[in-house]
C-alpha cells in the first residue's frame, strides 16, 4: 500500500500539504505518483507566481500520460524546487521529501480546512 | 539481432549516389549573395554514400516498420484504416502534383475546383454552410474553429473567457483551448460514459465561450443527450464544437450540424483514407455553420461567376493559418476517396466500422473488465484492471501483441479508465484478421495467468526487445554527434535537458 504520512494534508487530486507556519509546501502523494509511473518532466511555476486553489500550478509528464497538479492553496509560490528539472525521477523515489514541487505563502490558511487528513485520503484512495 | 548503423556511420569520403550534370546557368559566387554571417565556415557533415548503400540502408531500416500494409494496426481514436492507392495515384497526376503555389490562381483552375468541390463534399458529410482547408492537423483545426468562435464572441462585444471540455476529451481539446487563449473547465461523465448533464448546467455561464465535444466519444459510446447538451449550450450563448476525430463511426449516418454543432474539424488522414503515422502530412479541414463564415481563415476557396477563386478581401477573417493553402496532396487523396465511395459507400464505412468494434468488444468481453457495457460506435474500452490484479499491467499486454504481429490498440487512454486499451479496427479489416487479433488477445491474457513473466518481458520476437521508455523520455539523445561514440548510455553529459524542447 502506498504511503501516507500522519503530518500532511491531502486534496483530493492527490497533492499533499506540509504546513510550516504560514508556508505550504507542496508535491503529490505516493499513491499519485505510483498510478503516473515513471515521471520524466515536471513543469513548475516560478517563483513570484500566484496561485490559486483548486487551479493548475503546472504539469507532471510520465512515461504513461501527462496530469495537471492543482494547488491545494491560495497564495503565492515563495519557492520552486529547481532539482526536479534534472532529476525528476526524485517524484517517484521521495514523493514527500525530495520530491517537493512548491512552498507557498498562504494568503488565506482556513483553506486548509478544505483538505483531507491522512486518514480521509486513505479513504479516499481505496475509494477511487 | 544485429543493430543498424546510422547513415552518417555508412559515409566514407568521396562516395556519391548521385552525378550531377554540368550546371547551364551562369555561376554566382556565394560571396555575392549571402552576407558574411550567413555563410558556414565548414562544410556540412552530409553522409557520403553509394546508391546501394543508401537503398539498402533504408529498406533495412523500413522492413522493421509495422503500418497498414503490413498489418493489423488497432490504435483507437486513430483509425487507421487502409489507404486505398488509388488515391496515390490520383495525387501524382502531373497536373496536382506539379504545380507551384507561387503558379497565378488562374492557371491552376483544375486545382482550385477540386479544392471548392471537396469543401462543398465535406460541408454536406458534417451539415455544415462552409469550409477550410487550410489546417494542417486535428489539433491545429480544433485551434482554427476556436480562434473563430472567439473572434465571434468579441465580434459580438462578449467577453466569454471559458471552454468546457469533458473528461473523456483527446488531450488536444484541452490543449487548443489554452492555445487561444482560453481557460479550460473539465465536466465529468456520467456512469453511462456521457457527459454529466446537471454538471454541465452547473458550469455552464455568461462566461463559456464554447463545448467542445467529440461524439461518439473516446469510450466510443455516442452522446445520447446530444440534443439536450446542445439547448442547454445554446441558451447560454456560448457555441458547440466538434473534434471530428471519430467521424468514422458516423459518417453518412448523422451530422454534427444536425445534432447541433456550430463548428467542426474532420481528420482527413484519419477518416478520409490519406496516409498517417508518420508524423504526417496530414489535414485538419473546420467546417462551421454560415453566421461564422465571415471569421474563416483567408484566403477563402469560393466559386463566384463559374470559377473558383482565392478571395482575401475578408475583413473579419482570423487570418491564414497556414502558408499557402494548406497540404494540398493530402486534399487530393481525400478528395479520390470522396468520390470513389460516394454517398452510399461513406454510409457502409460508418456500418462496418461499427460493426467490426462491436464483434470484437464481444469476443474480448468475458477476458477483460469493460466499464461501459453498451453497444459502441467505431471503437470501445477495455480495462486491464483484472489482468492488473495478477500482476500484468496494460503495457505488458500491449508490448506482447507485437509477438503475435499486431500493432496494439491505444493504452492508458481515455484516463478516466483503469489500465485502458481502446480499440479501434476499422471497416477495412476482415473477419479473418478481427478473429486472429481477438485470439492472440485471448492467449495473452491465458499467458498472464500461466506464466506471467511471458508477457512482462515482451516483446521477444521483434528487432529489439523492451525499450527502456523512461530513460528515453528522460535523457533522450536526438543528435548524432560527429566523432562522438552513438552509445555511452551511463553518460551524465548526454545533451538531455537541453536538447527537450526539440522533442516538442
């Protein structure tokens, strides 16, 4: 079974949220990145950029298909993780370490209300 | 199973597969003609190689292709049905192929007629008022017809910012919707694998500028609200757009304008019998309804006073969008097909294309998981979920059918569908190769329960064995370097980063 970490929370399209004060740091679930397969492209915003819940932040390329990610925040990206360029390979082996996409500056932090805990996406998953 | 060298790895100096006569015109020195900067300091790196070296070195390299003349090529939503020669030779005749597209419009009459013949021919196939030619592709279509309803829109001094696209959608419809510059809102299918009605009045607003539709759709399962979805569009204000990637399932059967579509593109490469697969050319002909003709990409094809003309006084035209008129062998090809099926020969295409994809739906049935079980259209999905259970994966089935000499069918689309193959045979198939797919299909999925193994390590007869696609996507090397080695796989420099736009 896929792994899901008690700390985070979770969207329902299979981006995970680490909360550091008022820093969102973003990537996508063990599930989400076990169903794309091998990953070889993740096109990111920069830094600066706004982002809103619910939209698309950028796009994950696998062998098998190409995903929108959709922000599980409002606010705007503090930081991009640049190594995923070179190596995106980092997604599919540390999905919530290494494998980190974003950390955005949340303009609004009851949003994370929105999301599910660890147990509501286990839920969730095996409902899908 | 040996490896072919590279053409460049054939050259020896000084060899030659052609001798060029003495040159009749006065010479005129580089020098005088191209600026400095313009000039390369050394000669290019051509291969040098004898005529039989160059023929056999591609005939190699063509005897390893799989296409519809050598056999089965299923690729749902791609319909890659036979291309009947004779329009090959209807496209050589000197009189098409000869001509220059700098030639005056009036010595080119011929050429003009067939191009205003076939868009009146494709205009009665889609029930549309007007036709054209000009784009290239299905994609490139799908952006033409939306650059045009955005242009109507504005025309019409609304500001409709969105295009609503289901969730079965060809990836393109996403794609050219945010290429003209719209923001794209997905809508869900419903459990019959049509598209969710109420969900669509909930998005539907002064906002949407377009739906954009296939039907039948990627499942191959046609819309059964058609009439209703297009009300429902309509009374917003925004139009109806159709991606006529599967026409083949209704061709002489029902029209996109009578359903209710406002625009549409039809694949001519697809549905018309010309050539594709590798890499084109191909045609993306956009029908539309007569209050867009105004927006039509210039110049316009149009008889006036007994000929044809090339008309580019269209002040309100999103511009060409295409250089020159467009591929026109490609028209000529479709136009062959056209006329030698006439009206009754289009009608048996959508009938045996939609009777071979149910046949084989039914034979494939019991062996696979299939998330719409209703009667489909020109092609249907299936899923490897089961397959997938005992720890064989959709690519594996995919790469083991090429044992048995089969292309494989689409994988891993529509995404709406767990380790999806779709299935598209075509009408040009006989009943003899449907039953010798449907029986390699049935082995293989025996061999996943046997031995396993058999088929996560296929393909075992082909010129090579499983690509490693990951590493091909991730550090692809698309240029032959001179000096450098062909291969040094563990190699951090290879050009891969840099040389990923290229590939695009």
């Amino acid at each position: 079974m896929s792994q899901v970490p008690k700390e985070l929370k979770y969207s329902e399209e299979h981006e995970w949220v680490r909360v550091e004060g008022n820093r969102a740091v973003i990537g996508i679930t063990d599930f989400a990145q076990s169903e794309l397969g091998d990953i070889v492209f993740v096109e990111l915003p920069s830094a600066g950029a706004e982002v809103k819940a619910g939209e698309t932040f950028g796009t994950v390329e696998s062998v098998k298909t190409v995903s929108d990610l959709y922000a599980p925040v409002s606010g705007k990206v503090v930081e991009v993780n640049g190594d995923l360029g070179d190596a995106p390979e980092k997604v599919n082996e540390d999905p919530y370490g290494a494998g980190w996409m974003i950390v955005v500056e949340m303009s609004d932090s009851k949003e994370l209300d929105q999301l599910m805990d660890a147990n509501g996406y286990s839920a969730h998953v095996s409902a899908s | 199973m040996t490896s072919v060298p590279l053409i460049f790895e054939r050259s020896r100096r000084g060899r030659r597969a052609a001798d060029l006569p003495a040159c009749d015109v006065p010479e005129v020195a580089v020098e005088e003609v191209l600026p400095e900067e313009y000039r390369r300091k050394d000669p290019p790196r051509l291969p040098e190689v004898s005529e039989p070296d160059l023929i056999r070195h591609y005939t190699a390299l063509s005897r390893r292709n799989h296409g519809v003349d050598i056999g089965f090529y299923p690729l749902g939503s791609c319909t890659m049905k036979y291309n009947p020669k004779r329009n090959e030779r209807a496209a050589r005749l000197p009189g098409f192929a000869h001509i220059h597209p700098y030639q005056p419009p009036e010595t080119v009459p011929g050429a003009l007629e067939l191009m205003a013949a076939l868009q009146e021919g494709l205009a009665a196939v889609t029930g549309m008022d007007a036709v054209s030619l000009q784009p290239a592709a299905g994609a490139q279509g799908e952006w033409t017809g939306l650059m045009m309803i955005r242009a109507y829109h504005r025309a019409r001094g609304e500001r409709r910012t969105t295009v609503i696209i289901p969730d079965s959608a060809h990836g393109t419809n996403p794609a050219s919707a945010a290429m003209a510059g719209f923001r794209v809102v997905t809508v869900p299918s419903d459990d019959r694998g049509g598209v969710d009605l109420a969900a669509l009045e909930k998005v539907l607003g002064e906002d949407t500028a377009a739906l954009m539709m296939t039907n039948p759709n990627t499942l191959g399962l046609f819309e059964e609200q058609i009439a209703a979805i297009a009300e429902r569009v309509h009374m917003s204000g925004a139009l109806l757009y159709y991606d006529g990637a599967n026409a083949n399932a209704i061709l002489g059967k029902t029209r996109p304008g009578d359903m209710g579509f406002d625009a549409v593109h039809l694949n001519l490469h697809k549905t018309f019998s010309t050539p594709h697969g590798g890499g084109g050319p191909g045609a993306g002909p956009v029908g539309v309804k007569s209050f867009l003709e105004p927006f039509l990409p210039s110049p316009v094809v149009r008889r006036e006073g007994g000929r044809v003309i090339l008309d580019d006084d269209r002040p309100q035209s999103i511009g060409k969008v295409h250089t020159f008129y467009g591929n026109f062998g490609v028209l000529v090809r479709a136009y062959a097909y056209l006329r030698a099926m006439g009206a009754d020969g289009l009608q048996q295409v959508a009938e045996d294309a939609v009777l071979n994809a149910n046949y084989l739906m039914r034979r494939l049935a019991p062996h696979f998981d299939v998330p719409y079980d209703r009667i489909c259209k020109h092609e249907f999905v299936l899923s490897g979920a089961r397959q997938r259970r005992a720890g064989v994966r959709t690519l594996d089935v995919a790469k083991r059918l090429l044992d048995f000499g089969f292309h494989p069918p689409t994988v891993y689309f529509p995404l709406i569908v767990e380790e999806a193959l779709m299935i598209e045979p075509t009408e040009t198939e006989s009943l003899e190769t449907l039953d010798a797919f449907a029986e390699a299909m049935i082995r293989i999925v025996e061999e996943a329960e046997a031995e396993p193994e058999t088929v996560r390590s296929a393909p075992h007869t082909t010129p090579v064995s499983r690509l490693d696609e990951t590493r091909a996507a991730r550090s692809p090397v698309l240029r032959w370097i001179p000096g450098e080695a062909a291969e040094d796989p563990d190699d951090e420099e290879a050009p891969a980063a840099a040389n990923r736009g290229g590939t695009e």
